[in-house]
C-alpha cells in the first residue's frame, strides 16, 4: 500500500479499501498515521463527500457549493467558484 499525504492537513493516511457502490459512485477507506479511519466518495454526478479523520465531514457539489461540517456539528456553507 501507498503512503498519500492529505493536502489540506499534511496527514499521512493509507487507502485501505476501494470500490463502487450501485450507484456507480466510488469510495475509498483511510487510515491515518495516527489510526484515524475516514472516507471519499468520488459521485457520477460530479460530487464529493469526505468523512475525515477529525470527524468532520466535507461535501463539495462539484459545482460550486461546499458545506464543512464540524464534529460538533457547526455548519459552514460556501457558494460560488
């Protein structure tokens, strides 16, 4: 397995698992070097979602609308390229 360096944070994770659901969307598992899991879902529609390893979750539309929710819940919304 590879070693891949998060570009926002500078973690270092592995990728795991990789698949496709019946969607046709692709995922990934990772663990990081501290042993944190998280996931990536790449969507056909041009989506993407990240479960990270701090427990935040990261949903980009892929055109141009992004929502970071905290792991205490705090919500902050992006519109616009």
């Amino acid at each position: 397995m590879s070693t891949n360096e998060n570009e926002n944070t500078g973690e270092r994770y592995i990728i795991t698992a990789t698949g496709t659901n019946a969607l046709g969307n692709r995922w990934d598992h990772r663990v990081s070097e501290h042993g944190a899991h998280g996931y990536h879902y790449s969507n056909q529609n041009g989506s993407s979602y990240y479960y990270n390893f701090d427990g935040s979750r990261y949903y980009n539309d892929g055109r141009g609308y992004s929502r970071l929710t905290s792991p205490e819940g705090k919500v902050t919304e992006t519109y616009g390229k």
